[in-house]
C-alpha cells in the first residue's frame, strides 16, 4: 500500500536586516578662522573605533603699537614698535565610538616678540629707543561639538583670547 504524501514544507520567514549606522574610523578638519584678535588654524582629528578626539590649535596677530616722547606737556617725537604674538597648543577629548558630542579643554601658552619699526629719531628720545625682552601669555578654554559621522562635526572654540563656531 501506499503512503499518504506528506506536506510540503513552507518557507520560513526571511529575516529582514536592521538599519545600522555605519560611522567611519575617522574624520579630520582643518580650519581657519579669526579667534578675537588671532589668525587661527585649527586641526581636528576623531577616531570613531577609539572614541578619540585630537588635535591643535594655533594662532598668530600682529599689531603697531605707538610711543609718544614728550619734553614737558609738548610731544617732541614718536616711535613705532610691531609686536608678535604666536601660539600653539595641542587637546585630546573623548567621543562615543558611535558619535555625539565631544569636549576638551584648551590650555595655551604662547608669546609676545617686539621688533622696532620707527626709531625715535630726536636727540632727546634716543635713550628710549628700547625694545622690552620677550614675554609669555597665557589662555585658556574649550573646544566643543557634536560629530555623527554623516556630515561634518560641528566646531566651537571657547577661550579667554575669543570665540569661534561653526
């Protein structure tokens, strides 16, 4: 005798992928930008697999600064001196390995040059054809933003010398 036939089997659902954001191992900026009185150059570097955020910041101005001699009340001459002040400063902050927000702090350390571009010139005034030596100055801040992955990460440079965002 015969057997009954059996049933055919039916398909199994298919599984259906998930939606997953892929994020890219890194991104890097290089920016410019004037940050209070500063020339900025900034570069940015996040490492997404390391949840790492690094980079520097540097900066440079230059300005004339006057000096009036005087002979009693009356100005008898002047003098022009150009001071450079330049800086460079690294960070590392931390990011999630998926993205969002980062933060590091800014510590900067730079210095002022002088360099003499219109000596006193009067026979009375060339005693204070003097340059002061070389001096530090110091600054800090944060560097803050948001990076997804899918666009560019958002940049903002808070410090006691200006702000910058974009």
């Amino acid at each position: 005798p015969m057997s009954p036939p059996t049933a055919t089997p039916s398909p199994t659902d298919t599984p259906v992928p998930t939606n997953t954001v892929s994020v890219p191992p890194t991104e890097s900026r290089a920016v410019s930008f004037v940050l209070g009185s500063f020339s900025a150059q900034l570069t940015l570097t996040i490492n997404f697999g390391a949840g790492t955020v690094t980079g520097t910041l540097s900066g440079s101005r230059s300005e004339i600064l006057s000096n009036a001699c005087f002979e009693g009340s009356t100005q008898i001459d002047d003098a022009q001196a150009v001071a450079t002040s330049s800086f460079t400063t690294g960070f590392s902050g931390a990011i999630s390995t998926t993205g969002g927000p980062y933060n590091a702090g800014l510590s900067i350390s730079g210095t002022t040059s002088y360099t003499l571009a219109k000596p006193f010139t009067d026979p009375r005034c060339l005693s204070q054809n003097q340059l002061p030596p070389p001096a530090p100055f110091n600054a800090s801040g944060t560097i803050s933003g948001v990076a997804t992955g899918t666009g560019p990460a958002t940049i903002n440079v808070n410090t006691t010398l200006g702000s910058y965002s974009e």
